[in-house]
C-alpha cells in the first residue's frame, strides 16, 4: 500500500486518521507520516492498516483501490 493508496483507501471508507489508527492498532503519527510521504512502517504495520481498510469494504488493486459493493 503506498501513502497515496491509504488516503484514497480512508476517504472510500469515510475515516479519519484517528479512525483507522484506532482500529489498525497504531498511533496516529505513524499513519500521518506515512500519508505525508516521511516514512515507511514496518511490514505488520502496513498490513493492520491495510487490514482495517479492507474491513470497511476497500478493496486495493494494483491501479489503485475501490469500494466492495
């Protein structure tokens, strides 16, 4: 998932950054860097946030991501 990918993935599934923090289990300055391009989370950590999105309904492509449904 790249940080492009996250901000699109969040604005599909209507959440904050504190939302999807919450819910992937990490803190909120993790995800703004990695949306603000100023760092890379380690791999556990991209899969909860890509977990947490895909839970909402977001599905990733390589082009991109889209709604399930």
């Amino acid at each position: 998932m790249t940080p492009e990918q996250c901000k699109a993935a969040r604005a599909l599934a209507g959440m904050s950054q504190q939302e999807l923090a919450i819910a992937a289990e990490v803190a909120v300055a993790t995800l703004a860097a990695f949306e603000q391009g100023k760092r890379t989370p380690y791999k556990r950590t991209l899969g909860a946030m890509q977990a947490a999105l895909e839970a909402r309904g977001v599905a990733f492509t390589p082009d991109g991501v889209r709604t399930n449904g």
